[in-house]
C-alpha cells in the first residue's frame, strides 16, 4: 500500500527549509519525495491554516479565522474521507 507523508513545519520560510532541511532535500532528489511552495492564506495563524490544510477551505469559509476558535471543523476533510475509505491516519503534532 502506498502512503503519504505531509510535513508542515509551521513558521518556517520555504528558503530556509530548502537550505537547512538536508535528509528531505536528499528524499527530493531520489525522486521519493516531492516539496511545494504555498501560498499563506490569510490570516496567517496556526489554527485557521491547518484547517485550511485539513478541508482544502479558506479561513473566510471554514470559519477558523484566529488561533482562539477550539472546535472540531464542521468541514469534510481529509482525515475524515480516509477513515470513510478505510485508510488509517496519524499525526506527530501540537494538541490543536
């Protein structure tokens, strides 16, 4: 089974991460990983951008517009349409 491994490391510029991050510059060149530059949504916080990751939705829609909102997002999103396909999901992350 194939699997997927995202990496958000919040905070921290593409250029820096392309300079200093050398074990997932090595997987990118062995072609077994790929990297992409984002564009922030705005506001630019934790909580209304990993929602946006999470559901694909802008802060303006998703309704997480500052780091204070504590809820379960109300949204599809990715973790839910994995479990809905059988797939198994984890996170090393924050308690947010």
């Amino acid at each position: 089974m194939a699997k997927a491994i995202l990496v958000v490391l919040d905070g921290l510029r593409y250029d820096a991460a392309r300079r200093c991050l050398g074990w997932l510059e090595g997987m990118v060149a062995a072609g077994e990983a790929q990297v992409h530059e984002l564009r922030c949504a705005l506001p630019a916080l934790s909580r209304p951008l990993y929602e946006t990751l999470a559901t694909g939705l802008p802060p303006v829609v998703h309704g997480t517009t500052c780091n204070e909102v504590v809820r379960l997002s109300p949204h599809p999103n990715i973790f839910a349409a994995a479990r809905a396909a059988g797939l198994v999901t984890a996170a090393a992350a924050y308690s947010w």
